[in-house]
C-alpha cells in the first residue's frame, strides 16, 4: 500500500491543540526518573575521605593511635594520611607498651608499613554511606567503583541493541511502559542488594530499561507531534525534563546521605506513572507503518474530537504501488548497514554519538572530583544544561543541522583543550572553564536526536535511534575510565574528552542537512550524503543492470 504524506494527511488535526499538548507534557515527565537515575552513582558511588582503621580493642595510647598512620605528599605538596597503609601494628604495640613516645624516642618514618589489614573508617561529613563505604571498594579495590559505572551503561547498551528493534516491531507505547516498569522495579529490589555483586547485576538491568524508555519516548513523541513541535519537543522537551531529574538528585542527595534511601526516594516517582497508558497513544506513524491504517486513524479520530475539529472520512487514500510492496516487512539492524549511503550515515552519527557521550558522561559524574561543595557542584552541573538546551532549540529553529550540531561539539570540545593550563590554585577557573564544557556538549546532545531522527524513515527509525544510542553507551562504559586517568595526570580526560569532540565537530559537517525536510517514510526517501553517488539496481534473468546518477546535494 501507498499512503500520502502523513504530515499532510494529518494537518487537519491542528498544529497545538489540547492533543499534542496532552502528549507533550505527558511523555516528557516520563523522562524525569532517568535523569536522576543515570546519574545517581555521582553520590551512591562516590568514595568518602578514608583510612586505615585502628580497632579500639587494640590498647594502645592516644599518641601512637594518631601517629600509626602514615603522612602521604600529593601533587600540590600538601600532606594528608595514607589512605591504603599504616604503621605494623604489632611494631606499634611494642612501642606503646613500652611506654616510648612517637618523634620523642622513636622515629615513626622508619616502622614499616602494612595493608588496612582491619578495614577502613571513613569520614561521616559527606555522607551516611555509599557503596563505596559499605562494601570497601578502595585501595587495590578502587576499580570497583569505575566497573560498577560501566556495568551500568553497559546495560544502557544492552537495552539500546534490543529496545531499538523491539519498539519498531510491537510499537513505541509498549516498549515504552514495559522498560518503565524495569527500571522502577529492578531500582527498587537494587535498595536491598546484600553485596556488590548483586548490585551490579541489578544496575545492569536498570540501566536497560534506563536508556530504551528514553529512546521509544524520543520516537513516539517526534512521530505523533507536528514538525512545528518537533524541534522544541526534543530540545525544551525531553532534554528539559532529564535535566530536571537531574536537577532533583543533588536535592535528594544533599537530605538523604545514605545510599539505600537516596534510591528509595528516587525509586518512588516511576509508580507514579502507571496511570499514563490511558492517556498516551501509539503513535499512528507506527501503526500505518505497519499496515495497521484503521487503528492509525481510530487513534487520530480521537485526537481530532480532543482538538474540536472534523476528521475527514477517509483520513489515508490507499493506493497499490509495487515501490511500497515491501513496506510492510520486518526490519533490523542489517537494513542499517545494506547500502553505502545509509551505512556511511550510521558509521558517522555512531562515532559522533560515542564522543559527545564520552563529554557529557565524564563531565557529569566527575563532579565529585572538582573543587568545591559535591551537591553545589552537580547542581550547577545540572543547571548548566538549561541555558545550553534554550540555545539548543534556538540553533535547531533557525540554523542548519550539521552547522548546529558541528558548533556544539567544537565549543565543548574546544574549551576543555584549555584546563591544563590554568593553575592549579584557580580552582574556580577550572571549574568554569568546565562548566562551559558541560555547557556546549549538552547542547550537542540534545541536536544530535533530532538531527539522526530526521534523516532515518520511518520503518527504521526508532532501530537507527537504539543503535546510535548503543554508540553513545559504549561512549559511557568508557567514560568513568576516562576520569579515571585523572588520577595519573590531573588534565589528561579533559585532554582526551576535548580532541574527541573536536574531530566530532568535523565529522558532522559530513552528515546530509534535514532541516526543513519531512520525516521520511522509507529509506528510498532518505537523504543521501552530499557529493554521495546512488545506485538503482534491479535483475532481470541472468542479467544485473545498475545505474549510477549523481544525487543531488543538500547543504
């Protein structure tokens, strides 16, 4: 079957009426708990100030007590205690029964140093407990706490390859709901994990649902909503909301210090939203991809009598066409790589979605890491995002995409290239200079949906959108070792994160521009690459013919 332009057949609806808005707003608070969610292992998982303990059964005097931990130098000269050895405390011991006195009779320099062999006792100032605190994870098992991130988005990638292909095959609403539901529940079993093991694996599922209910509420609401909206929707919209999630967890985080009632809390707004499955359609694309027209248009009759406007009788004019014979079949992630042009597409927008994944991710969970308050930090953080997405929708409104999406990326990428420079007193310089980093690659993150979700039809949509977004989690499995380098060399992410997004910035000047085009239908209504030859091949008996034509050029 052949259908007409669906934003033409649908344009009696109205381009804002109480239909649209009712989705709009709906869809984007069933953003909220991801942003919150992704980035609670800012606080569960950060590492408070430690050192070895020295168990109060052990009789020994005040003095040796304050002086059985070494004194370590760091980069700035500044002494601080060990946080992985001590003194042998048998040595100590003997000292103390003796009745000799540390630096008077003895010099403490000179007794050798063991392992916390007794554990650690960390400092209660910050927080309650993290999983950090309560299952140890310092010293040589400090690559836990890294692991535990990446595990986390690597369950982000998992359900990014599965979610993609399930939500164009049984639709956007139920794979919607279905990984709302996962991440609710699987967070809320997660607050009883009884080791880090458990926690982990339940990370991993949670981080599944986490990143597919984002991506089939990006699709279904670019899909249902007018292309008037579509800008603002996945900028002020869905990028907005995860941004107020975000916003909550330092709110939360600065009340609740401990780790299982900080994700208490953050577990209970997803039963909350239960009650939209009534009021959020499928989308009608979707359904009419699928060759279900009288359910797209049952869908759309109702909107219609939402807007106070007569639907026409015969909303889609059906009409054969061998061109769309095959509309009707299954598609998967080979479809993604069975041309030349859509291949080289995907291979673009998939480098170009690792890279900014691996800026936003690192820049958001090393808040930890920077001079000043944690929960101020994140905060600002967070709010940096909002000036960023307004922005964002301005560019997206008014200039071309690769343009949009190439400036973004250079700025964030740009700005980091210089904190190795600054001083290391100027911690509030470095802290701005990053801040403007965070600014410039959120900005590039909210263009970058809208920008891949325009140049895939719609058959394939939502597969393209899982696939750049496994792209983007492999970006986030890497990114918690990217802060990690910090500890060798204090500059090296940011070093590392600003050339990444600079040659992102590049690439994109290579992707076809869709501003002011419709959303294609099929991939032979895909945009090609520009300068990109197309080949038009068909059989006939033991003959192939191809011919070659010179697509024309979108700049």
């Amino acid at each position: 079957m052949n259908f007409p332009d669906y934003d033409d057949s649908t344009a009696f609806l109205g381009e804002w009426g109480p239909f649209q808005r009712t989705v709009f707003i709906l869809l984007c608070l069933s953003i909220i708990p991801n942003g919150f969610t992704g980035l609670s292992m800012v606080f569960i998982g950060d590492t408070p100030a430690h050192r070895c303990l020295i168990p109060a059964a052990m009789n020994i005097t005040d003095e040796w007590r304050n002086a059985s931990i070494p004194l370590d130098e760091d980069d700035e000269n500044n002494f601080h205690f060990s946080k992985c050895s001590r003194h042998r405390m048998d040595i100590v011991k003997n000292y103390s029964d003796r009745g000799l006195l540390p630096w008077v009779d003895v010099n403490v320099s000179t007794i050798p140093q063991e392992g916390c062999m007794d554990g650690w006792e960390y400092d209660k100032g910050t927080y309650i407990s993290t999983i950090v605190s309560e299952w140890d994870l310092v010293c040589s098992e400090d690559w836990r706490a890294p692991l535990t991130s990446a595990l986390f988005f690597t369950g982000v990638l998992t359900g990014s390859v599965i979610s993609g292909q399930m939500s164009d095959r049984f639709g956007r609403k139920k794979v919607l709901f279905v990984t709302m539901a996962i991440q609710t529940v699987f967070t809320s079993i997660q607050i009883f994990s009884p080791s880090w093991l458990i926690f982990c694996l339940l990370f991993f599922i949670v981080g599944m649902g986490q990143i597919s209910n984002y991506v089939a509420g990006f699709a279904l609401g670019m899909e249902i909503l007018s292309p008037s909206i579509r800008d603002i929707f996945s900028t002020l919209g869905v990028c907005l909301f995860f941004s107020i999630g975000y916003m909550m967890l330092p709110l939360a985080a600065y009340f609740l210090r401990d780790w299982r009632m900080l994700l208490l809390v953050l577990t209970i707004p997803g039963f909350f939203y239960i009650p939209l499955w009534w009021f959020i359609p499928e989308s009608p694309r979707w359904l009419l991809s699928q060759g279900r027209v009288k359910e797209a248009e049952a869908i759309l009759r109702k909107a219609a009598k939402m807007n106070g406007v007569k639907a026409p009788d015969i909303i889609f004019i059906q009409t054969q066409s061998r061109e769309n014979a095959g509309r009707l079949r299954t598609y998967s992630l080979c479809d993604l790589v069975r041309s030349t042009n859509i291949r080289c597409i995907t291979i673009l927008l998939c480098l170009i979605w690792a890279a900014v994944s691996i800026g936003y991710c690192a820049l958001s969970l090393n808040t930890s890491s920077l001079h000043g308050n944690i929960y101020l930090n994140c905060l600002f953080s967070a709010v940096v995002e909002v000036p960023a997405l307004v922005m964002a929708w301005l560019m997206l409104r008014h200039w071309p995409r690769r343009l949009s999406l190439s400036l973004t990326l250079s700025l964030g990428g740009l700005v980091l290239l210089f904190v190795h420079l600054i001083p290391q007193h100027m911690s509030t310089v470095t802290l701005s200079v990053v801040m403007l980093g965070k600014f410039g690659l959120s900005a590039a993150f909210a263009i970058v949906y809208p920008a891949t979700a325009e140049l895939y039809p719609t058959v394939l949509r939502n597969t393209a959108l899982g696939t750049c977004s496994m792209a983007s989690r492999i970006g986030g499995i890497m990114a918690p070792y990217f802060i990690y380098l910090g500890s060798y060399h204090r500059s090296l992410p940011y070093i590392l994160i600003g050339s990444l997004n600079v040659l992102s910035g590049f690439l994109s000047l290579l992707l076809p521009e869709s501003l002011g085009s419709p959303l294609p239908e099929t991939i032979s209504d895909m945009q090609t690459l520009p300068r990109f030859r197309k080949r038009h091949c068909f059989w006939r008996p033991a003959v192939r013919k191809c011919e070659e034509e010179h697509e024309s050029e979108h700049f």
